[in-house]
C-alpha cells in the first residue's frame, strides 16, 4: 500500500514539510475501501475499515487541517478559549487527538438573524 512517509506515530516532520495531497489519497482511498465493503453487506470488513481510518495518522492530520487553517470559524474561540494554533501546536493536537465516540460540550452563542429582530443559536465546537 502507498502510505504517505508521515503516517506513522514516530512523525518528527514539521507542519509545512506534510505532504497533503498524498494524505488526502490515503484517506480517500481508505474511505473508499469502506464504501465498497458496505456495498457488499460486508459488515465486518466495514468495521475493521472504520477502527483503521479512525486510527490513521492522515485522516487525524486533515482533521485538525480542516479545523485550524481551512475553517472559516478558525477565529472563532469555542468553551476552551483556544484559537489561532501555531504549527507546532498542531502537530501536538494530532498526537494527542483520541477519537472516540464521545465529544466535547459546545459553546452556544446567539447571532441576529438577518432582515429581523430574532437571533438563532450557533453552536462553535471546542479544539
């Protein structure tokens, strides 16, 4: 399997030195592996499947990505009051990032709806 050089847990690489589009292979054929399994009503290969993306160094990178530097909220502070990660701070989310079925409380802020008076809750997840 071509894995990218910065899936493994000994990853000592900087932030700007990840090769992304190499990640983002990995993670996408992984999740098709998974969309083909479950095709096939094949429930246990589905699950192994899941443990090994949830698990994966990529999918964990792209995640906190998405979250600290694409995010158009990446300002926004959430319960935590953590915003604005340096690379360095990135990298220590991804070791540290334990995906499990449980998440943490939200931040529940009220913004004007707009042409009314009325306000609707957004809700900003914590990092």
């Amino acid at each position: 399997m071509n894995k990218p050089n910065s899936d493994s847990v000994t990853n000592t690489e900087g932030w700007k030195t990840i090769n992304w589009v190499k990640a983002e292979r990995y993670v996408f054929k992984l999740q098709k592996r998974i969309y083909a399994a479950s095709r096939r009503d094949d429930v246990k290969r589905v699950r192994k499947l899941q443990k090994t993306l949830m698990r994966s160094w990529s999918n964990k990178v792209l995640a906190v990505r998405r979250v600290t530097v694409e995010n158009q909220g990446k300002k926004t502070a959430g319960v935590d009051g953590v915003k604005l990660l340096p690379p360095q701070a990135r990298l220590q989310l991804v070791r540290e990032l334990k995906l499990t079925g449980k998440s943490k409380p939200t931040r529940r802020v009220w913004i004007h709806k707009p042409g009314s008076e009325e306000k609707r809750p957004l809700g900003i997840p914590i990092m």
